[in-house]
C-alpha cells in the first residue's frame, strides 16, 4: 500500500522515500487525516501552542516516526469539525466539550445545525440529504406521482428492495400500534436515468445487474418521523455517502446539470477493481479467523454496509433457520448477554419484533438463571453477545455459554468489533461472529463496513451458510469497498499498537487517586475468562472506560483532554467521548442499573507513541485534580 492508495490528493513523489517505510507512511497518513488543510483554515481549528508544535515539528530536517504521530495525539479539534478533519464522508464529528454531548442527544437545533459531519447512522450527511431533497423536487415536476407531498410527507433512501420493504413493513406495525390503522407508506423504485416506479405493493424483483443505478424511496407521512428515523439509525441499512455523492454527480435526471456518457453509468464505477477488493477482504477476513489446524474460506465471510446492517440481515437471517421450530414453540425467541452496544439490543426487540429476553450483567448468576430457565424447557433459539462488550469491557464466560449452545442448540453469535480476531480467537467457542469494519478493520474513520463470519468450527456451519448466502443482499457500495479495502492493509499493525498503548493508558489512570475504575480486560476482573480466547502473544485491546469518584472530575478530565472527542472509535488516533451522554441520555437510569453510570468516559487508544500519550492524560488527570480541589 502506497500514500496515494489512502490519500490519492497527496503525492508520492512529494513525500519521497515515505512509501518505503510503512511505519512512516502510518504517521504521515495520521498526520495529513487531521490537517488536510492548510494555511488559515487549519490554523482556525488548533490552538497557538499547537500551532507552535506543528511548525516546530514540520521544521525538522528529518522527521521520524515518533515526531509525526505527536501532532495527531495534541491536536483537540475544534466543535462541529468532521473527525478527520477536512473529510468529506468523515464518520465522526468533533465534540470536544462534556456539554456538546449532551445538547447533541438532546437534540438541540442550534448544535446540531452547527455540526459539519456525524456519525451515518446518527444524522444525515449532507449528500444524503440533498438526494432526498433532489429526488423530491425532481418527482414533483416528472410525468408520475410525486416521491412526497411536502409539506406533509418526508422520504428516507435505501439501496435495496428488501430494506425498503422491511422499512414500510416497520413503519405500518408503527402506525397501526400508535392509533389503531395503518397509514400510507409507499415505496418506489428510483433508477439513475429517471424512471419511477412504485412498488409498494409488488413482490420484490431480485437485484439489478448494476444496483448501484437504483436506490429506493420510503414515503412517509410526517407523523411516522420519529419511527423511520429509528429505523435508520437502528439497522444501518440507509444509502452511504458515497453512493448519494455519486448519484449527485452523474444522474441525468431534468434537475441535474450532467451529461450521460455513451458507455453507460456503471462503468464510471471501478466494478472490476471493488470485485477484486470484495474478494481480496473477504479472503484477509477468513486468514484472521483461521487456525494451523481449521481453516475459514471466503464462503464463510459475508460482508455488509455497515456492522448495524451485518447484525440486523443476519438476525433475520437466523431466523429463517428456526422457522419450523417456532410454529412448534409458538414463536422466535433471542437472548442478549450482556450490556451490549445499544442498537444491537433494539434492532432485535424493537425493530425486527423478536421475542428478547436481555441478562444485562453477563456475570455468573446470570449464567445461572439462563441455565435455569433452559433446563426447565424454557427455549431460545439464538444468543447474542459481545466480547468485550461495550462500554463496560466485560468479558462473558464464553466457554460456558458455548457448552450451553450445543446442549441446548441455540445459536451463539459473538460480536467482536472491540476484541478482534488479532486479539482473540472465538471463532472455535461459536457459530457466528459479527464485526463493525468501520472500527479497527478500517482505522481511518472515513468509511463503513461490516462482516460476518460462519464458523468453520460450528456443528451449524453448513446450514449457516446456505441460508445466510440465501438472504444476503450485496449492497456494499464500489467505492465504499475500495476505501475499506485500501484502509485494511495494516490492521494487525494497528491493533497490535493500539493495544500496547492502552495497556499504557489503563496502568496510568489506574494509580490516579482520583479513578474509582478502569474497565479494561488486562488487569481487570474478567481478565482471566478473556486470557482463554486469547491468542498466544496478543494485547487486551484498545479501548477502555473510565469512572471516577466525582462527576466533575470525569467532566474536567474529558473537557481537558488534548485528543478528538467524538461519538465512534475504532480509529487509529485516539478518540474519546462521554459515552452514557451520548448513547443512553433517555434512559440513564436504567443504564445505571447495569454499572454504565452517567459519567463514564470510553477512550479508543490509537496508535500514537505511549510517551506522548502519557504525557496528553497526565495534562488531564491534573485537570481532573484542580476540578476536585474546587469541590471542596
């Protein structure tokens, strides 16, 4: 991998012998993700004394890999900005303040509409709201019904048949449980060079040749807002960026300016190179999770538009499998482990309706009283966990729970995102493992991605395949899978490093008299269930949670720290949010119930020199201190 495959706008020739040297091609690459731009733009974003720092450093005759790094570790990024700043499909924006989280979950106007990016599923990048708003005039002024009837009715955009289908079939149950009828949700076929069709009550017609030429509309009255908003932000099936940004570009609709080339729109796309890329992933995917005895293959790796979206078809997938079991059971059935990531748990009860019974502490007696209730016939048909789970790093007693799926023969399906599988190996312990690309696989936080993986170690693995390559819908975006192809080429460096670095990190918070609790793996109370999937070697991951004994130091310490701070992680800076704030702001208390206080602080350690880190904490421990002095 080269500079120019990951920022194709830089030059190699500039940078001379930095391709050359992979580790200097990282710092650079962090370097140039944060400061894109230059002269008095980018000095409006970073403080004086930075600015001092980066001249100093970008002066240096011969710059090294520890010198570059430094830059990205000091650089706290101004409000609003995207995370890399300058970015234009940045999947995370910069809220450097405690207080910027919370107008952000309550959904203040001013701060939101000061925002310049976000995360895709938590708002709506401005290529995809202007598609909705192109498509809605454009339809308005074409020979068929309009797309939407505005003021009045809003539309939201998904690149497949079935999602839609699924998003109006969500909408009515909405519709009908909230005044007892239905009301109208329609979908309609869009192709690129103007055709409209409406499908709302046909059966689905397969995938186009060239899907990337059609995208489908979900109308909605405006009082169904708050639910197709859900939807979208729960199963990650919406349009990317990338692909909006596209169809702005070269749709021939009236409304458009562009041409139609005679060669056809499909081939202004490089199809050749992302199916080459789709391969290349799927086989550096099945490598990750193989074993010198047990091999995965590319057919045990399904890969997804996002980790939401991997998660939620898979789910509906499984519950394919089941399908004659639960006419006999009267009904499907799914256990939550653990306090998992907030939209997995919502995807399965409130979206996809599945029968959820959640134990949210993933301790011993909770594996207990689900060994109870399986022993006196009380059945599930699928369990789903984390490991670790997120924010709390709690590691589930993951052969207990295996040796439970093949008594009980319910399906195990891990999620991985946080462990890894450079870190951990528990593939051998389960049927499935889902994992967000967007986090460590890609690194770079421009681009989603997810994956699923059928363990070649599963009793189930047959079945699992068939029907999950039955019911998968490649909708992962050419350009979209480029990115991720070209962002996954040093993964294991990545998390090898990140991982040294908060082993660092956590050692240091621990001996501050201030922190109550470091939620790490290494070190922590679960350690020793997570040192037996891990791999011979390996770290204990790179992300960790803080709580500490008063809440304005947890403030004073987040507000203090000289990093991007912004809701994802995963990336290879570091990135630091107050994560109840911004993921359960409506149900603090009972998040509290399962020890996710309110003023827990999550940090993703990238890959930055440890010194320097270090030294970025200490600034802010001390903040902390002056903060609890203050007190009183």
């Amino acid at each position: 991998m080269t500079l120019d495959n990951v920022y194709p706008w830089s030059s190699g020739n500039t940078y001379g012998t930095v391709n050359s040297n992979p580790d200097l091609q990282t710092a650079l690459c962090l370097w140039l993700a944060g400061l894109r731009h230059g002269g008095q733009e980018r000095n409006a974003i970073i403080s004086r004394h930075q600015q001092s720092v980066l001249a100093r450093v970008t002066s240096e005759k011969s710059t090294s890999t520890k010198i570059l790094p430094l830059i990205q570790a000091i650089m706290a990024i101004a409000f609003g900005e995207p995370i890399p700043v300058g970015e234009e499909h940045a999947i995370c924006v910069s809220l450097p303040e405690w207080d910027d989280s919370i107008g952000f979950s309550c959904q203040d106007a001013e701060l939101l509409g000061a925002l310049k990016a976000g995360y895709p599923r938590f708002s709506l990048h401005q290529a995809v709201a202007k598609l909705e708003q192109n498509l809605v005039n454009w339809s308005t002024f074409s020979p068929g019904p309009p797309l939407a009837i505005v003021p009045g009715e809003a539309i939201k955009l998904f690149p497949s048949e079935r999602m839609a289908k699924t998003c109006q079939q969500y909408l009515q149950r909405a519709a009908a449980d909230e005044n007892g009828g239905e009301r109208c949700v329609r979908v309609t076929h869009v192709t690129m060079d103007g055709i409209l069709e409406d499908i709302s009550c046909t059966q689905s017609q397969g995938r186009h040749k060239h899907p990337e030429e059609h995208v489908y509309a979900v109308t909605y009255p405006d009082q169904l807002a708050r639910h197709a908003w859900k939807f979208w932000l729960h199963t990650g099936y919406g349009v990317s960026s990338r692909f909006c940004a596209f169809w702005l570009k070269n749709a021939t609709f009236p409304f458009s300016e562009n041409v139609a080339k005679p060669n056809g729109l499909a081939r202004k796309l490089p199809t050749t190179e992302a199916k080459e890329a789709f391969k290349a992933v799927r086989e550096h995917i099945a490598r990750l999770y193989s074993t010198q005895e047990v091999k995965a293959t590319a057919g045990d790796v399904f890969l997804f538009q996002g980790g939401m979206a991997a998660i939620t078809q898979t789910a509906t997938s499984l519950s394919k499998i089941a399908v004659d079991r639960c006419e006999r059971r009267n009904g499907y059935r799914v256990a939550v482990f653990g306090f998992l990531y907030t939209d997995t748990l919502k995807v399965l009860r409130d979206v996809l309706g599945f029968d959820t019974v959640h134990y949210g502490h993933a301790s011993s007696e909770d594996l207990d009283a689900l060994e109870r209730e399986l022993k006196t016939g009380r059945y599930i048909d699928a369990l789903y966990t984390e490991l670790p789970t997120n924010p709390l790093l709690t590691i589930v007693d993951l052969e207990r729970l295996h040796v439970l799926a093949e008594k009980y023969d319910f399906i195990l399906v891990v999620d991985d995102t946080i462990g890894t599988p450079v870190n951990l190996a528990v593939a051998p312990l389960c049927d499935v493992v889902c994992t967000s690309l967007t986090k460590m696989y890609s690194g770079a936080g421009n681009v989603m991605g997810g994956s699923v993986v059928v363990s070649p170690w599963s009793r189930h693995h047959d079945i699992l395949c068939e029907t999950l390559a039955a019911h998968h819908e490649d909708t992962y975006f050419p350009l979209d899978l480029l990115v991720m192809r070209a962002n996954s080429a040093q993964f294991e460096h990545r998390v090898t490093t990140a991982s040294r670095n908060a082993q660092c990190v956590a050692e240091l918070l621990r001996r501050h008299r201030l922190v109550e609790e470091v939620l790490y793996p290494g070190g922590g109370p679960t350690q020793s269930l997570y040192d037996k999937v891990k791999r011979p070697d390996a770290g204990y991951g790179f992300l960790l949670s803080v709580r500490f004994y008063h809440p304005e130091a947890a403030v004073a310490f987040h507000d203090a720290l000289e990093t991007a701070k912004g809701p994802s992680f995963g990336t290879s800076f570091t990135l630091a949010c107050p994560y109840t704030v911004l993921a359960h702001y409506a149900e603090l208390e009972w998040a509290a119930r399962f020890g996710v206080w309110e003023h827990l602080v999550r940090i993703s350690v990238g890959i930055e020199q440890p010194e320097v880190l270090c030294a970025v904490f200490a600034n802010a421990l001390a903040a902390a201190e002056n903060a609890a002095a203050t007190r009183g």
